[in-house]
C-alpha cells in the first residue's frame, strides 16, 4: 500500500518539526519564559570560572541595566547559556542545547557557544571580570563590590 509506505516519512517530518520548534525555544531570548535549574542556579551565584565540577561559569559582567551576567554550561542538562541578575534572581537571557560533543568538560575561559557569545557582546558594558574581581562581586553577594562599577 502506498500510503504505508509516505507513514515513516510523514512521521519522520513531524518529529523533525517537533524538534526544531524546541530547539529554537531554546535559543530565542526570553526573559519571561526561561528559568536556570537549581544546580545552574547554584554556580551562577556561587561559582568561579575557576571553579571545576558539573556546572561551568564562564564570563561574568555588567549589562546596559547594570545587571550581573554570567555565561555557563551545564552538561548535565545539556544547556550553555548566559542568565543576568535582577531583584535577587537569575534570569535566563539565552540558553542553547549543547550537543554530544560540545558537552565535554571545557577548559576554564574557552569560548561559549556562538548564540551565547553574541548575546554577551549586545548586552556587556565594560569588561569582563578578572578572577579577583569575580571573586569580590560574590562574597559581596553580586551587591556592588569595591572595584567594580555598577
């Protein structure tokens, strides 16, 4: 029968289509929409970049909002990202799915995934934060630390 035989294909299409609907959720910038895991959310506002364990903080600055941002991935959740803080939480900026091979422990400093990175240079004022700087913003709670400007 003809018919079965277009099922798979049709199947096939469909999945793809489910696949690339969640796939660009990811990747789309959604303030409202997005919120980071417990774990993710653990290292953003205790972690260094030097720090090694499943959670990996990248890069940390202020935004246009004087804001904190942080860039990191998570291979346990298959997830790179950058989240900014306001009002005391965490808020996903951008967030994409990491693939097999991207999801492998990273070097401290190596380089985002391109979504993230692009979404770092539209929203960065200043310089990114030195180990010891890092370090002050976090023990002062990301509250103004001496040294770094709001």
């Amino acid at each position: 029968d003809r018919r079965a035989s277009w099922l798979p294909l049709w199947a096939a299409v469909a999945a793809s289509l489910v696949l690339g609907v969640f796939a660009g959720r990811l990747t789309i910038p959604d303030r409202d929409g997005l919120a980071p895991s417990g774990q993710v959310v653990e290292a953003l506002k205790n972690g260094l970049a030097a720090d090694t364990g499943p959670i990996r903080v990248g890069l940390t600055f202020r935004d246009r909002e004087s804001r904190w941002c942080r860039t990191f991935e998570s291979p346990p959740d298959r997830l790179a990202g950058l989240a900014c803080r306001q009002n005391d939480v965490w808020h996903l900026e951008v967030a994409v799915a990491l693939d097999a091979q991207s999801s492998a422990y990273r070097q401290a400093g190596s380089a985002a995934p391109p979504p993230v990175l692009a979404a770092v240079d539209e929203l960065r004022v200043g310089d990114t934060l030195d180990a010891a700087a890092e370090k002050a913003a976090r023990d002062a709670g990301w509250d103004n630390p001496p040294g770094a400007t709001p």
